[in-house]
C-alpha cells in the first residue's frame, strides 16, 4: 500500500511540473508571440519589437530553458521519492 501511495505522489509531481512548462511554453509561444504581439509592439528588443522576438527566438529559448529546468527539477523530485538512477 505504502508502494501505491509513494507512486501515486511521485506521479502527481511529475504531472504538476509537466503542467507547469506547459503553461508557461503556451503562454511565451502562443501568447507572447500571436496573441498579445500587438501589446508588445511599443518594446524593441535587437530592433525588433518584443512580440516578433518572442515569436522568431524567444519562444525557441524558453523552450531550451524549460527543458533544462525539467531535467534539473526531475532529478530533484527523483531524489525526494528516492527513485534516482
């Protein structure tokens, strides 16, 4: 039972951290970058203004980030279930 419980936590915290990339990747790739471009229209950033940034190369780099930040939260929630390689 103690196995089932333990899984049980380890799976819901890796579903909450999934999620939580999720939002933050739809929100700079979709949002940042098609939805709120006009609002982001008065920022320059490298002579482009921030929406059109966040469209050509800054979703690309939080995406990168995101995945580093997932393999370091991983191994973190790994060792506190004490299911580490």
């Amino acid at each position: 039972m103690q196995d089932k419980t333990q899984a049980a936590a380890y799976w819901s915290a890796n579903l909450r951290l999934i999620t939580c990339c999720f939002v933050i990747w739809v929100l700079v790739s979709y949002g940042f970058g098609i939805l709120l471009r006009p609002l982001l229209a008065g920022i320059d950033v490298g002579g482009a203004d921030l929406g059109f940034w966040f469209a050509q190369q800054g979703a690309i780099l939080t995406f990168i980030a995101l995945i580093f930040f997932y393999a370091w939260r991983m191994n973190k929630i790994d060792k506190q279930f004490d299911v580490e390689e």
